[in-house]
C-alpha cells in the first residue's frame, strides 16, 4: 500500500490510502474540470449583486421543466433521465439580488465585459488562445437548478498548457457561464432553489484526459488553482467546484462531480478505479453463467401479506424482479462498504424509493427466511437467480424497478458512462446518465461578441504573479525559509503578510509563522481567528516592535485577545501580564534561579544551560526575549563555576 500524504479536509480523520497499483497497464486516464467562480461587481447578464443572501425572499415562483429535442430531433438522456423524476421547482427570489432574468421572464442583458476580461487573464496565465468571437449558447439543464431549464454558457479560449512536475498536461478549453440557483430544501414533492446565485459569471477550465496517476490530478487540481487565486475570483466555501473524468481500458468515461477535497481526490480515483474493476468482473460472470434480466414487474403482495417486517407492512405495496443467474453478485463489494446492489438502489432511488431489498441480504430487516422462501417458490427462481423487492406506493415502486431493470441490462456491458457525486468517504454515488452533446443550442437572445488584440494585449501584458514566481521572490526578498514561503503561498496568506511586513518592523520570519501556525494552532483549540484581521494583527506586532512583548508572548497574547477583541490590545496584553520585564528584572528573576541550582551548575558546568533556560523560560511567562533570557543564564552558570 502507498502511502497518501495529508489529512481530510476536516481533519477529524487520517485521508485512507490509496492503493499501490499498475497505473499504467490499468490504462488509467483522467481529465479535470474546474469550475470558478469570478468576483466581478454584477452578474453575467444582468446588472444584480454576485453577493449570497441569507435574508427573506420576497417572493417565489414554480415551475416544472420538460426535455426539449435537438435540431437533429434528439434528446439528451441525461434531460430524459431527469424529467422522467416528474420534479416541482420552486424558487425564492429577492427585490434587492435578483431580477426579471434570473426568474426568465426577460432576456439577458449584454455580455458582461469584467467576467471576460478576468477569463482572459486566467486564458493568458495557462497559455491559451482566446477565441476571436464568444457566441453564447443554451445547454439543456433540467435538474432545476435554472429556472428556464438551460445554462448559458461560451467558449472563452483554447490550446494551453500547465507545466506540472509530473509532465505537460493540455489546457483544453476555458469556458464562460452563468452559475446556477442554490439547491436549499429537498422534498418528496418539489426542490427549492434561491436564485441569488444564478447567473454569477463562473470560469469552466478542462484539461484533456492526459492525466495517469492518482498524485498526478491532485498536484493538476493544486496548479490551476494556485493559478485561478492569482486573478480576481471568489474565495471561500462553494467558490470553485472540481469534477474529475476517469476512466479505464476495461471501463469507460465516469464523471465524478464535488471533489472539494484535494486531500482526498487521489483516494477517489482509486476507488473508482477499483468500482470499475469490480463490475468488469460482475460483466464476465454474467457472461460466463448466460444471465439475464427479465422485464416483468411481480406482485408479491400475498407472499408478504402476515409479514412481520415493518418497512413491507407499511407499504401500499411490495413488487418484484427476477434477475436470472445474479445470485451472489449483487452482494459483490465494488467500493469499500458499497455493493453492486448499492449500485442498483443508486438508480432506484431517483424514482423516489428509499432503497430495495436483494436476495443476497435476505432474511433481514425483518423478513424471515420462511417468507423468503415463500417467495422463492412463489416466482419459480433457480438456485442461481436473485430477486430484487421494493415497497411503496404502486406507481413510484414500478417506476423504481423499472429502473432497476434497466441498470441490471447495463451490467452486461460492464462500466456504463455515467455522472457520479463524490462522497466524503472517497467514494462515488450515482447521480445521472453522462451528458451529450445533443443538449446545446444556440442563444438568439445574445448577440457574439468579438474579442479583439486591443482587448487582450493590455491585460497580457500586465499579468498577476504567479504562485512559483511569488514563492521565489518572498524567499529573496523577506529571507524566509522555503518552508515557510511555500505555506505563505499555498494557504493564500502571501498578500497578508507582505502588507504586514510593509506597516512593521519586525522580524519577517515571526510574522510568517504567526499566519501559518500560530491562527492554524488557535483555530484547532477552536477559537474564531476571524478576528485577527490586518489592523488586528498589526496592533499586536505593534508592541512586538515597540519591544513590550517577546516574539514568544504573541500568541498567548492572541489568545487573550480573543476573548476580548473590542478591548485595547496593549491593555489586553498588560492584564494578561505578558508585558515585558526590564533587563534588571530578568536578571534579578535568573540570579535566584541560578542560585538555588548551584550544586547542579557546578556539577554539570556549561551542560546546565538547557535545564536552566527551561525554568527561566517557564518562570518568566514569555515576559522576556528568548535571546536575552539565554545571555543572561550563560553568564549567570560562568559566574559560579
């Protein structure tokens, strides 16, 4: 087993490692997609804030969406999928954050020009060609997370590149599009949705899928988002979504979507990896036993009618399927904890049904083995077939194994393209079919819009710095540590701590490890660091300066700041008695402690130095600079010996 680096996100519980496999014999190619969100002043097409909500809505309309054909007379089956749901959407929306365009009871309003230009420095900073006119198009969306059923959407640029420490990996295409509502509520009848963020303008980056290796997508995701944070985008939970393509010679494309954490996304490729291995296998049994899915739908309302198992007794009613030769393999693992039934319940699922039951885990739940026999016998199985039940109301059951149906017909072609949710885990979920291409149209509400020399000259040629060149200039600059400078960078805190150093005199380097280990300590022993904003922080290394506290003091004294952060700070620090002492005092402090410690300075000589500064260090309280505390003590231990 390899050994994966770094915690999870939440950092509750070791990241589970990944597994030491043939990457390149399994034929392992992934690609990312990452979604950004800018932070321009309006929105995409109109002129409202890109700010959240969490007011009131002023009011809220429904609506219920369709498929729609192409102009080739399709339908894309991941709409088709969707609709046959039967979903309500209702959707809040707000005087002062929304308007008549996010509810798609007026057309858009011109391209907005700030998104561009922020999609034309990320295009410059990937080394990308941008297109020389943005048509914007309709893509088929009919989750409900649009009200009008599609998300605008424009090709920005294409042909770039990242230099990675793995290799070039090709920059494919940089997209521009409207984000979608905020999913709020889940309910067995409708979804709701806020509409305060549709529309925020939201870069699409996509590699293409020369990506081989677990760590390789990990440092890939790393990269372009040092890249992004070089521009003017959002921060914060939400701002950028990562969505990776996986798949395997055996297997086939598999979107996985939200994989928020870096830390984990090496363990989410494993275990796809390992997903699709498992159902190859399942694929080459069934061949091999001549399988096959029956299309009836049973009622097995009489074999169930004295049941004891609650779940069944409360159902309008019980149905089920026959699944010819899948005895065992439904209860085949394919991700840690997660079966091949869990694949099918997936599906099941969507129809509205809370889960399914499976031979393979019966008697359970409450259904005796004598039922279960019962039932056996009642549709005439063979020892090697399985059946699949599920219970509710009539119309939702036969609508949820018709889909179980049509998910078990698929295992026969092994790995079936799909999208799937990452989970926090590290493993996947079902989520719909893979989109195709039969769900884009042409937007005639939006003129094109041409992107000249004259537009793009002025911005290449004032680029932000980028992470690498950064880190290489705050190590010369400041004479940091790599080490520190490198966390400077990767935590964001780089700007923060170059408008530090240029209100300060102090030590670069206490400054540095304030931001990336003394707020991440306090953060851990849960305070809110929220506080410690620059004027705060400033305040603080103030008195540093001034030499009214040692570096050691300062984050005790953020401690007691943060109990009380409207209060003065240098008074904060005198209460928490972290002030420093005169030199005649420290001195006074360490001639005592050298004095009752005599014998042992005598016996050891210049080896009681470390003993000697752990007391002073523990009696002083950080009252006194460390460098001054060890002067003192060496000359306090060559008087007595």
């Amino acid at each position: 087993m390899a050994k994966n680096k770094g915690n999870n996100k939440k950092g509750s519980k070791a990241t589970p490692k990944v597994t030491d496999r043939d990457w390149d014999e399994l034929g392992l190619m992934m690609g990312l997609e990452i979604h950004q969100q800018l932070n321009t002043k309006s929105k995409l097409f109109c002129p409202c804030p890109t700010e959240l909500t969490d007011e009131e809505y002023d009011s809220e309309i429904i609506r219920n969406l369709r498929p729609t054909q192409s102009e080739l007379g399709q339908i894309d089956r991941a709409a088709l999928q969707e609709s046959l749901r039967d979903m309500t959407f209702k959707y809040e929306s707000f005087n002062n954050h929304t308007c008549l365009v996010e509810t798609d009871d007026e057309p858009p309003h011109s391209l907005n020009r700030e998104a561009l230009d922020i999609c034309i420095t990320i295009a410059s900073l990937l080394n990308m060609r941008m297109v020389d006119e943005f048509h914007t198009m309709r893509k088929q969306v009919i989750d409900g997370s649009n009200t009008g059923g599609f998300q605008r959407t424009g090709l920005a640029a294409t042909d770039g590149y990242l230099d990675t420490p793995y290799g070039r990996v090709v920059i494919e295409s940089l997209g521009l599009e409207e984000d979608a509502a905020r999913r709020v509520e889940d309910n067995d009848g409708f979804t709701r949705f806020r509409l305060d963020r549709l529309g925020i303008p939201l870069a699409e980056i996509t590699t293409d899928p020369s990506i081989h290796h677990p760590e390789q997508i990990k440092e890939v995701a790393y990269m372009i988002g040092q890249v992004l944070r070089s521009t003017n985008v959002k921060r914060g939970l939400g701002t950028i979504r990562q969505d990776v393509n996986i798949s395997i010679t055996k297997g086939a494309r598999v979107e996985i979507k939200g994989v928020q954490d870096l830390d984990l996304m090496p363990v989410i490729v494993d275990r796809e990896v390992e997903r699709q291995l498992a159902l190859v296998e399942i694929k080459e049994e069934l061949d091999k036993r001549g399988a096959k899915v029956e299309d009836t739908i049973y009622d097995l309302d009489e074999v169930f009618e004295n049941t004891s198992s609650k779940i069944l007794s409360s159902a309008e009613c019980v149905k089920g399927i026959i699944l010819r030769g899948f005895d065992g393999l439904i209860g085949k693992e394919v991700q840690p904890g997660r079966r091949f039934g869990t694949e099918l319940s997936s599906y099941a699922k969507k129809m509205g049904v809370h889960g399914l039951f499976h031979t393979d885990e019966l008697p359970a739940y409450g259904i005796e083995a004598d039922e279960v026999n019962a039932m056996k016998e009642f549709l005439a199985i063979n020892p090697e077939d399985a059946i699949i039940i599920v219970a509710h109301d009539e119309d939702v059951a036969i609508n949820a194994l018709n889909e179980v149906i049509r998910r078990a017909k698929m295992a026969f072609d092994g790995v079936v393209e799909e999208t799937r949710k990452a989970l926090d885990d590290g493993n996947t979920e079902y989520m719909r079919p893979l989109p195709t291409a039969n769900r884009m149209y042409l937007e005639t509400d939006i003129p094109l819009f041409q992107i000249t020399e004259d537009m793009v000259e002025p911005i290449k040629n004032n680029l932000p710095e980028l992470p690498d060149e950064k880190k290489a200039r705050i190590i010369k600059e400041y004479k940091l540590s790599e080490d520190l400078a490198n966390q400077l960078v990767r935590r964001l805190l780089a700007d923060e701590f170059e408008s530090l150093i240029a209100n300060l005199n102090v030590d670069s380097t206490v400054v540095a490890s304030t931001l990336v280990a003394d707020l991440r300590d306090l953060k851990r022993e849960g305070i809110d660091v929220s506080i410690f904003n620059e004027e705060k922080l400033i305040d603080i290394f103030k008195l540093l300066e001034e030499n009214k506290i040692s570096k050691d003091a300062i984050k005790n004294l953020m401690v007691a700041v943060s109990k009380n952060p409207s209060e003065d700070v240098e008074k904060i620090a005198n209460d928490a008695n972290l002030i420093l002492l005169s030199e005649e005092e420290v001195i006074s402090i360490i001639h005592d402690i050298a004095t009752q410690n005599e014998s042992m300075i005598k016996e050891r000589q210049m080896g009681a130095m470390g003993p000697l500064m752990g007391m002073s260090m523990k009696k002083l309280k950080g009252k006194a600079d460390g460098s001054l505390v060890n002067k003192i003590v060496r000359e306090e231990i060559q008087k007595l010996i």
